[in-house]
C-alpha cells in the first residue's frame, strides 16, 4: 500500500483524514497519522482498517526522520513554525510534501534544491491561503486569457459563526487559532494600493478603515486590512494593477469595538503582567485605565474612550463580562493578549452543537474592449457541526486533494509552488465543486473607488 503520512492531528485535519480513508480502498492507500497526542491521531483514524495512529513528536528527530523515510508523500498540518523540519527531511529522503502554509523565507530557500530534485512542495494549499489563491487566479485567467487588462482586484476572507449559531452582540466566536485572532494586524503598517496610490493604515487605525460588502442572503459585512497585500502583485502577475487589496471578514461593527482594545492596549504580547493568575477581570481591565480614588472602572472606560452608556458597544463590553470582580485570569506570566483571549474565549468558544462559517469575497475590476467591467465572486460554506467545520473542510479538502494529485502523479512541475498554475487550480476547483465548494459570480459595470471604502 502507498503510505500517507500526516503529522497533526488537530481540528483542522477531520475533513482531510476522512477524505483520504474514503479514497484508501480504491487507491491502495495506508494512511498514517501521527501527533503528539496518541488520543488526537487515534480519534481521526477511527478505527478505519487503512489507518494507523501513533505518537510523533516532531521534535524528535529520529522518529520524525524514520516517518518521513517510510512514507510516499508527507501532509503536514503542524503549526506553520515546524514544516521547515519536515521539509528539509523530506529534501533529504525524495519525499513529496503538502502544507497549507504561506511559504516562509526558510521554506522558499529550500526551492532550486527541491527543484532539482524533481519533487513537489505544495504550501498555500488550504481556505487563506489556497482557496482564495485558486479561485482568484481561475477568473483572473479568463479575464486575460479574453483579451481584458486587470484594474482591481480585492479579496476579503473570513472564519466566523453560522447565522443559526449566532447568538452574541459582536456577531463573532473562534473559528480557529483564538491567539491568532487577538494579534491580527499586529508587526507592521498594512500595505496596499488604491487607484495607483500606495496606502499604509497602522495598527492603532486598522480597525476604523473598513469596507463594506453585501452577500445576498447573508446580509451586510466589513472587511479590514491584512497586513502586506502588495506581495500579491508579482504572485499574481498584477505588476500593472491600480488596486490591489485583501482583508479580514466580520460583521458589521465588530471592527469598531474591538478598536477598544486595541486603543487600550490589551492586544499587546510584548510585556509580562506581574502575578497575572492572580488577577480578576476587572482588575485586569483597570490596569489600563488612569487612578482614581473615587471613580468605578466602569465609568473611567467609559469617559477614557468616550463611550455613551447607552452605546452598543458597551453592551458588547458587558456581555463579555470584563468587570466581574471574581473571574481570575488565572495564567502564570500572561501578557494582556494572552489575558484578554482568556476573557474572550469564556464567551467566544463554539459549543458542541453550533456551527462555523468560511466566507470569501473577490472583487475583479478590468478594462475588455475600451469598457471597464466588474465581476464580484462570493463563497459561502457553513460547518456540519464541531468535528466536521467549515474550516476543516475548506482548508482539509483542497490540501487532500492535491496530496493525492501529487501521489498520482497529475501535479508534476517541481519546486516549492503554490497553487496559481492552471493545471494546479483547474481540477482541484473542479473536484472541491463536487463537495458544495462553489463560488457565485455577478457582473457589473467598474466604478472604480467606492466611497465607503478603504480611502482615495
């Protein structure tokens, strides 16, 4: 049997594990699954006589080496840090690999080697990046394959909650990596252009320069900055393009409240706070306000950022409940990131029965014909239920997809490669079709800068 090796066993690995176990009779597959939990690898195999679970532990060398050696293509879902070591394993023993990763500095170093070795490193293989690359490239494709000449393109992705799980006043719950969602849009000025205008938002303005986009039967949504979009252009071979930008998805007014932490400083993970497990929330909270002997921590937040006792926004400060005076942090050495995840992950977390939800947006403007056009792309894929997410399945499927494209011997160009070719994009899009990944397209006239949005 052809082995599968897949290191990770985490909640985004369910939709790709199942997949290949689904392919393993017909394919003559043996999938492996190692992770450093034994419970994590041994309830994805599920008990499926094509799959083996054991313990890995990716900083043992020898056991991670001897893995690699033994298989005939490497998936690894590990956290993006780690694939630098199973990729230079799989350098050394001709293994082809699968990550849904951005392509570190490290990783595309290793690129001629890999290259002249003929083998296949596929990163970006997963929802963003993977999904967004794939789908964007295929209309881009015709636009110029038609004759048109690009002027626009913005792409705006979002994990959030499924409308009938949607029970709070921020519209929100963690989809995925909550730390990841606490330090978003921090380490650097968000770089893009508008209308042939190089644009820089920082970070103490990120959330207060959003964009708005309308899905049809999902409503209203904003959408703020990602960090670098203007890596983009020679990825996509947009050198000429006059707008190119791509942001976070959430509903509207999240941006705006979640702007308080930021202003107070809680979304910092540059410092310690002394004795932190021992802290209540409110205490917490009035470490960034100024002293007072008589004013409550409520009103100094309240005068401090100008918030009206009637304002929304603070009833989304309430409902979290940052003033209870008995809740503790409760972490050695926090810093206040990792304190204000703590006090959102309380009312954040998705319960057994809820459900997540992938949003995608892809804005095309271009010139065909001395008339400018517009065509406006638009995925949305809700979770089964909290084994089987949207997440899971939008970064799972395609990364699976590939894996076995690759292993069969379709996918062939080596190097360190992301999905952009046609011969990559084309029938991984086709395929993921038939697992209701489907994109809707509306066509319209180009009106260039649109005044609601991220600036002129």
């Amino acid at each position: 049997m052809r082995n599968i090796l897949i290191i990770g066993a985490g909640r985004s690995a369910t939709s790709l594990i199942q997949y290949i176990l689904d392919k393993s009779e017909e394919q003559d597959l043996l999938v492996t699954i190692g992770d450093i939990s034994i419970q994590n690898a041994k309830r994805l195999a599920g008990g499926h006589p094509n799959a083996e679970a054991y313990v890995l532990d990716i900083h043992n060398d020898q056991d991670r080496r001897n893995a690699i050696k033994d298989s005939d293509i490497v998936i690894s879902m590990l956290p993006a840090r780690y694939h630098i070591e199973v990729a230079r394993d799989c350098l050394e023993f001709g293994k082809n690999l699968v990550t849904a990763s951005y392509v570190s500095d490290e990783m595309q170093s290793l690129h001629r080697k890999v290259e002249a070795k003929g083998l296949v490193f596929m990163n970006e293989i997963g929802v963003d990046p993977g999904i967004d690359h794939m789908s964007a490239m295929q209309v881009i494709d015709r636009i110029r394959d038609g004759g048109g000449k690009m002027l626009m393109f913005e792409s705006f992705t979002g994990g959030l909650v499924a409308p009938e799980s949607d029970d709070n006043l921020w519209n929100y719950k963690f989809t995925w990596n909550p730390r990841n969602v606490v330090l978003a849009g921090q380490g650097g000025a968000a770089e893009f252009i508008q209308e042939g205008t190089y644009k820089y938002i920082p970070y103490h303005r990120l959330f207060r320069r959003t964009e708005f986009l309308e899905i049809e039967g999902y409503g209203r949504f904003e959408a703020y900055a990602n960090r670098n979009s203007l890596k983009y252009r020679k990825i996509y071979g947009l050198e000429d393009i006059l707008t190119l930008y791509r942001g976070t998805i959430r509903r509207v007014g999240f941006s705006k409240a979640w702007n308080i932490f930021v202003q107070l400083g809680m979304t910092d993970d540059s410092y310690i706070i002394p004795n932190s497990e021992e802290l209540s929330y409110r205490q917490f909270v009035n470490l960034f306000l100024p002293y007072s002997p008589t004013d409550s921590v409520e009103l100094k937040l309240r005068h401090n950022l100008k918030i009206d006792q009637d304002d929304l926004m603070w009833d989304k400060l309430v409902e979290l409940d940052i003033f209870n005076k008995q809740k503790k942090i409760g972490i050695k050495e926090a810093t206040p990131a990792m304190a204000l995840q703590k006090i959102l992950m309380d009312k954040w977390t998705l319960k057994e029965h809820e459900k997540d939800m992938i949003v995608m947006y892809h804005k095309f403007g271009y010139e065909l014909e001395g008339k400018k056009k517009q065509i406006d792309s638009y995925m949305v894929i809700k979770g089964e239920d909290q084994t089987y997410t949207a997440m899971a399945k939008t970064v799972g499927l395609p990364v699976a997809i590939a894996a076995l494209k690759i292993l069969n011997g379709e996918i062939t160009t080596p190097g360190v490669l992301r999905p952009i070719a046609k011969e990559i994009y084309e029938p991984i899009l086709k395929e993921l079709e038939e697992h209701g990944v489907t994109f809707n397209e509306h066509f319209a006239d180009y009106l260039g800068y649109n005044p609601e949005g991220v600036g002129g």
